[in-house]
C-alpha cells in the first residue's frame, strides 16, 4: 500500500502545500487537534503527517502513541502565528539520544 505524506494545521499555514501534493488536513480549533489527528491515524494511511507547532502541543498525547513506531513520522512546522520552538526542541532531544551530547543548539 503506497502512503502519504499530510499536513495538519490551520487554513492559513496550510494553504499552499497543497499545491506540491500534499494532503491539506484543516484543523482550525486547537483543542480539537487530538481528535482530528486520531482520525487520520487510523486510516494508516499517511507515512508522513507535518503538523503545525500549536497544534502539535495540543495533540501530544495522541502523538507520543506513534512515538516508537517508524510511520507515521510525525514532524512539527512552524505555524503562520510564529515558531513555539517545539520543533527545534524535539529534534534537539532526538540529536541528543543519538549521539549522547546537544551537538546543534549548544
């Protein structure tokens, strides 16, 4: 089964990938990002879903279910309201696990 890649966010951060191919998941409501990320979990169906940064925080929980798992590779985006840093802090902690030591922001 060929998966896809899918991007989570509200109406304005989103608009424009899905111009490249990129299946645009509209989630306006931030306390409903648990939910909406769940949806499109289940149908297995995405090998790569980015999400934006606010919304990332909301669904964390939902997330950390997939966070031993190669797929779906979950990847936060800065939104159109600005970076939260979550992304930045996440890939730091994984540069850390690899390699033992913060090699890219100390």
């Amino acid at each position: 089964m060929v998966k896809n890649i899918a991007v989570m966010g509200d109406k304005e951060s989103i608009k424009g990938f899905s111009a490249v191919g990129i299946d645009a998941i509209v989630c306006d409501e931030p306390t409903e990002a648990s939910a909406v990320f769940k949806k499109i979990t289940e149908k297995d169906k995405y090998a790569v879903i980015y999400i934006t940064e606010e919304l990332f925080e909301q669904a964390h929980k939902e997330i950390e279910r997939y966070s031993e798992s190669a797929v779906p590779a979950v990847i936060p985006i800065p939104g159109a309201r600005g970076n939260t840093g979550v992304g930045s802090a996440r890939l730091s902690s994984f540069v850390e696990q690899a390699v033992g030591s913060d090699i890219l922001f100390k």
